[in-house]
C-alpha cells in the first residue's frame, strides 16, 4: 500500500474559501428568509401596529444582503491573497460589525415578542 499523494495548501485554502463563501451565503439566506418571515408573515398574524415587523423584515432584508456582498467581498479577497502569495487579513472592523448588528436585531425581535 503506498502513501497518499501531498496534499497541496494552497488547493485546501482554496477549497476551504469556497466553503467559507457557501457559509457567508447560508447566513445571508437565512437573514433573507426571516426577514420573509418577520415582514410579511407576522404582519398577517398580529394585532396592529405593524410598522415594527415591516421595519425589522426590512432590516433583515438588508442585513442579509450586505452579508452576501461581504461574503464575496471576503472571497475575493482571500483568493487575490492566494495568487501574491500574501496573507488576507479581515479589516478589524468587519467582525465586530456584524456581531453588532446581531445583538440589535435579537434586541428588537425580543421587545416586539414581550410587547407582542
């Protein structure tokens, strides 16, 4: 029995950025599907005022959007690193960024259920 061929780093960043990108994408789908389901069918189930629940769908809607366009910003990114021969690095703001935005959308979904 012979041993396996090297396995090449550079073929397994590439393939591990292409998983990376597909998580980026989970993520913006699910933000895209909540806001589906906070902006139109909560509206149709609740008591009036509705305004919160279009404005949170809405705000999901752009949040996940801007996490796909981060997702392919970041992959190209990692990719343009990986022909130079250079490290890519996430702007320190990005993270941070992003987690924020999360703790202020679980924030408001929380006070529209215990006021709802």
């Amino acid at each position: 029995m012979s041993a396996p061929p090297a396995v090449d780093a550079t073929r397994r960043t590439r393939l591990a950025n292409e998983r990376t990108f597909l998580a980026w994408w989970r993520t913006a789908l699910g933000c895209l599907g909540l806001a589906v389901g906070i902006g139109t069918v909560l509206p149709e189930v609740t008591e009036p005022p509705h305004w919160p629940f279009l404005a949170l769908g809405a705000f999901f809607a752009l949040l996940g959007s801007a996490v796909a366009g981060a997702g392919w910003w970041r992959y190209a990114a990692v990719e343009r690193a990986l022909v130079g021969g250079e490290e890519a690095i996430a702007p320190r703001w990005l993270m941070p960024a992003l987690g924020c935005v999360i703790v202020i959308c679980g924030l408001l979904i929380a006070l529209l259920v215990l006021v709802g």
